[in-house]
C-alpha cells in the first residue's frame, strides 16, 4: 500500500485550460515547463513539485486523484476549492 506520494500539479481557475493542459502532456509536452508557464500556485517556481506527502495532508479530492495514481501517471483535472489540477505522480512509497 502506498504510503507517501512525490508529485507536481498545475493549477489553474478553469476547467477548460486544466482540460487543454491535460491534452498538451498526454501528447508529450513538459510537465515542468507547463507549469512553470500556466499554473497559479507558488509551486510553479519548481515546476509544480510539491515534494512528498501523505494522506491528510492535502484537500481529499487532490489526495484522491494523487493515490488513486501509479508512478509517472497524470491525473486531472481534479476539481478542489483552490481551481483546478492536472496532477504527475513522481515517486511513491
């Protein structure tokens, strides 16, 4: 069982744009250089890294979507009340 998740999100007020960016890293885009671009959390300064967390410690729909992932998937968008988040698992254990 999954204990702790490492992962980066891009976070942006519409779902529309979180669709679109979604569709950009499905086909290969950068990850890191998208949210460094788009996303409108201060995470962005690392692309989207938010480093290693565990259940609780996040908004449940964001834990949701992050440990319902494997490593390297990409989840979204995810709805919470901060906007919406296209979310890369990096690393879990």
């Amino acid at each position: 069982m999954v204990k702790e998740v490492h992962a980066a999100h891009i976070l942006v007020k519409d779902e529309a744009k979180a669709k679109d960016l979604m569709a950009q890293v499905q086909a290969g885009k950068n990850f890191g250089e998208l949210a460094r671009k788009y996303s409108v959390c201060p995470s962005k300064k690392k692309g989207g890294d938010l480093g290693w967390f565990r259940r609780g410690q996040m908004v449940k729909p964001f834990e949701d979507g992050a440990f319902s992932a494997k490593k390297g998937d990409v989840v979204g968008p995810v709805k919470t009340e901060f906007g919406w988040h296209v979310i890369k698992i990096l690393e879990q254990r």
